[in-house]
C-alpha cells in the first residue's frame, strides 16, 4: 500500500475511472476517491462513459461526472496526470477513452477482484476484502484519516453495502462491520442508503420481476432467469437500472448457483452468477472469458438462448459436483 499512498500524495492532478456498466461499488469508489482528492488539494476529473443507475444518482449531488471526450477536447487544463482505475479487473472494461489510459503518467490499479490482471503501474489488490470501497477505506485512512468528510464516508459505505448484498455475502467478516462503523462515525448518511438502495423501488422495477419470474427454473440446484429488450420494453424498465434481480435466483431455497441471463443486443447475453455454500462461481465465469468473485462473478455470451442454458447449465453442474459433490 505504501508505494501507492506516496504517489497519491506526490502527484498533483488525477482522472478518475472504473468499470463499464456502473454498480454501487464502481460509482461509490469512483466518486469518493474524487472527492477524497478534492479534499487534500489536489486536482481531479471523474470520467465514465457510462451512465449511472438511477438508484445511485444520491451519490451525485454537486459532483459531476464526465465523458472522454471533455478530457480529449482538452477542456480540463490536465496536460499531465495520474490515471486512478477503481473496481476494473481488465483493462478492457475500463469506462473511459484507450487514449486517456495511455497518456496517463502512471496508472493507479486499485481494486478486489481476484481475477484482477495487475493492468497497473502501481496495483493495489485484495481479493480477500469484500469491496474496492473496502478496500479504498484503508487506503484513505493511510494517506489523511481527518479529511475522510460526510460525502466521501457516505459514498464508501454504499458501495460496501451493495457489493455485500447489504452484508449478507460470504465475503464479510469482522473488519467489514468495522470499516462501516468507522465510515458511520465520518457521518455516512445510513438512512439515505438505506432507503435509496432498497425501498425504492418503482411499479416498474416490480412489473419486470413478474416478466422475469414466469421464466424461473431450478434444475439439479441451479437456478436461473432470463431477462429480455421485450420485458424491458413492456415494464418500462432501463437496461442499467435492472441489477436488482441478479439476486433472486440464489436467494431461493434449494439454489447453490443463481444465474442471470440478461439480453444486452440481439444474441448477446450478459451473464451474472451468484453463490451460496462453497461453490466458486468465478470458475464458472471463467469459462466463457468472464471473472470476478468467488461467490459473485460474471461474463458475457453470444449465441441462442437455448445454447446459453443449456452451456451454463452443464458447467454450473459441473462446478458445484466439483465443490459440494453429489450431498
């Protein structure tokens, strides 16, 4: 940690980034490694080109987020800078123009995903900790522990809180309950978070849910729904803001590996995997050139619909003969 804490406090000016398809915990790194920034007085941009779930946009008050092309418009007056990448496994998955990576003096790889590739000049990645929000905790309490402000500590603590499924996962332990009681002490709005993240949501959200469950199978203890553009276009609902039924699948009795198959374009799928027990679903992602965690992971497939069951069908079967074997 200490090399990457020392070129944060040398450098000046910072572009910050994560991941295409924003989540909690992209955007609540992203923004508050920005206004972490801004606080010590250094120089900083928030880029994705992306856009930002609409339960998340709380996190945007007084702060903006821009496009690449502002940066290469050279509106911003940053002719030298640190690129800070947060919550990206693959440098190919970064949400932001390949020239602004490229150009970038030295690119800051802060992250948790085990199938990170150290894309880096400096990687700073812990795959055993719950979150990148987590993880960036523990980084800006190493650089100024005091100016960690009600902003930054509220934008951390949503980001922990979504990628743990409102710490549920497997993946917290002690110090996750630890850095959120530290990052309430900072004055994280839990109220907000709460109500904003999960009781909200709209007729809409809910229409999607019956159009999705209609689709629901469970075979030999995998689980899986189908999401298509046609229940999009029927409950109103946006392709970015549909992360919320990624979970329902492992959250029902008798499902070791809930799958979600979503229709991204005609014969494209985006495949979301989730776990419970002791069965690795990245291996399961890994499969199709995906990653991610042990017990949340996903990728991307091309092909029927029927093809894509029936291939995740026979790995996920596979994988948890592998890990739980025929009990």
């Amino acid at each position: 940690m200490q090399e990457l804490v020392e070129r944060i406090r040398q450098k000046k000016n910072f572009v910050v980034t994560s991941h295409v398809n924003p989540d909690g915990d992209n955007i609540g790194s992203s923004v508050a490694m920005t206004r972490y920034l801004r606080s010590i007085g250094k120089d900083a941009v928030h880029i994705l080109d992306d856009d930002i779930p609409e339960n998340l946009k709380f996190l945007l008050s007084d702060h903006e987020i821009l496009r690449s092309d502002r940066m290469q418009d050279n509106k911003l007056g940053l002719d030298s800078y640190d690129l800070i990448v947060v919550d990206c496994s693959v440098e190919n998955r970064i949400a932001i123009a390949p020239n602004i990576i490229e150009e970038a003096d030295c690119v800051l790889n802060i992250d948790h995903h085990m199938s990170n590739t150290n894309f880096g000049d400096i990687n700073f990645i812990l795959p055993e900790v719950s979150s990148t929000c987590e993880v960036l905790t523990g980084v800006l309490r190493n650089i100024d522990e005091d100016a960690i402000g009600e902003s930054v500590a509220t934008a951390l603590y949503t980001g922990i809180s979504t990628d743990t499924g409102n710490f549920l996962f497997p993946a917290v332990n002690e110090k996750t309950f630890q850095t959120a009681a530290f990052l309430t002490t900072k004055g994280a709005d839990r109220v907000t978070i709460a109500n904003e993240l999960y009781r909200n949501e709209s007729l809409e959200s809910r229409k999607l849910t019956r159009l999705v469950l209609e689709t629901f199978q469970i075979e030999n203890r995998v689980g899986m729904i189908v999401m298509t553009q046609a229940m999009l276009e029927e409950s109103g609902v946006d392709y970015k803001d549909t992360d919320f039924i990624a979970n329902i699948p492992i959250d029902t009795k008798g499902v070791s590996v809930g799958i979600l198959i979503k229709e991204r374009a005609e014969g494209e799928y985006k495949i979301s995997v989730r776990s419970k027990e002791r069965v690795d679903v990245c291996e399961i992602a890994k499969k199709f050139d995906g990653g991610g965690h042990y017990h949340a992971s996903g990728c991307t497939i091309c092909g029927e619909i029927s093809e894509v069951i029936e291939q995740l069908q026979k790995v996920s079967e596979e994988q948890i003969l592998k890990d739980l074997g025929n009990g």
